[in-house]
C-alpha cells in the first residue's frame, strides 16, 4: 500500500514529465473575465470545448454584464446559443445564476467558494475552475479528465468528484493545484484516451499502476 508521502513523491514527478511534454497545456474554454468563464463552463457541460468557444466567441461581445445576459429576452438568449447541446436548459441556467449575480453581488462573479456554490447551477468543480483559472487561487476542479486520470494513476479510488478532490489536495503540491489539472485535462486529450490510451506512449508509465491499461496494441 503506498503511503501518502510516497503519493506526494509521485505526483511530483508526474508533474515534472507533463509539464515537459505538455509545456502549451491550459484552460481549453476562451475568456477574459470570471463572469466569461462562469457561462463558459454552464455552456461546456456535455459540450466540445472547441464548440462553446466557437460559440461564446459571438456572444461574448454582445453580454458584457451580468444584468445583460439577465435582460435578454430567453427565447433570443436560445436562439444564440442553439449550436449547444441541452442550449435551452443551459440558457435558463445562465440567466438564473446572472441573476443572483445582480441581486446579490452586484453583478460581480465572488472570489470565494462559499458563495461561489450559491450560485443556481454551479457546484465545486464549476467553483474550483473558477477560482483556479479567473482569480488566480490554487484549486483543484475535477473534471472527467482529471477524475478519470486520477484514479489511473492511482491517486485516488473514489468516483465521487468531491472525494476525487479531497484525495488530491491531500497529495498535489498546492502551488501546482491549477497547473496539475490543466496537465492532466491535456494528457487524457492527447495520450491517456478514455476508450484507448496510448500506454507505450506514455512519458509517465514509470509511474503509473495500470500501465498496459491500453494493450499491446494501444
């Protein structure tokens, strides 16, 4: 059974061979502002990344603030953001959360957890990205690319992306929180696939439990 200190060994060196074969990885959504990142990642669930920033690169310039993306009428608010899949659903989930923007934080996306998670929609790993990527904050947001290569390389043996989280906090060096995530969101893009993971490609193999995962023919 390897030791949470022998864990914290490993994530480092894990850290170490990304960042030398993925120096380019970062945050694949566009945006310019905590407000643009958080429709972003309402808009990205269940979506191509490349898709939503196809998308919000039209809208974006049209709904500055909050209040505008509350004042458009949501049949014209659908209409923009059709190409998304579940858009209707997504649509009312961005206003409903601008809302609350406006009443209760003067428009203004917070900068802390706790009243990030009362926004309608968003839970903690909308909040992490958040906080992570808009303020600068070392947070760790577990999408299906850091959950799916977290458990593969044995860092964690929970499905649950809150227990994904609070197994890697324990072990990701906390000045490497955000840059982690966005290796490891590279990674299972480019190497580590869902369905057929490129082992003998791997620059972390060494280090990783399920090596061979893919098959001799991965």
């Amino acid at each position: 059974m390897e030791s949470t200190a022998e864990k914290r060994s490993r994530v480092k060196k894990v850290i170490t061979a990304l960042a030398k074969v993925h120096p380019d990885a970062k945050l694949a959504l566009d945006f310019h502002n905590p407000l643009e990142l958080l429709i972003a990642l309402i808009l990205a669930a269940q979506a191509r990344d490349d898709l939503v920033n196809s998308v919000t690169a039209e809208v974006f310039p049209k709904y500055r603030t909050a209040a505008d993306w509350v004042n458009v009428k949501l049949e014209e608010l659908q209409s923009e953001l059709q190409r998304i899949n579940f858009y209707r659903k997504k649509s009312e989930a961005i206003q409903k959360a601008c809302g609350v923007l406006v009443v209760r934080f003067g428009g203004t996306v917070p900068d802390n957890l706790d009243d990030l998670l009362t926004l309608p929609g968003v839970g903690r790993k909308t909040a992490n990205i958040i906080l992570g990527n808009a303020f600068g904050q070392q947070a760790i947001g577990v999408d299906t690319h850091v959950a799916r290569l977290s458990e593969r390389l044995g860092l964690t043996e929970e499905a649950d992306p809150d227990k994904i989280e609070a197994d890697l906090v324990e072990i990701v060096p906390a000045k490497n929180s955000v840059r982690f995530c966005h290796l490891l969101q590279f990674h299972g893009r480019r190497v580590c696939l869902a369905k057929k993971p490129n082992c003998p490609q791997c620059p972390v193999q060494k280090l990783c439990p399920k090596i061979g995962v893919g098959g001799p023919e991965a």
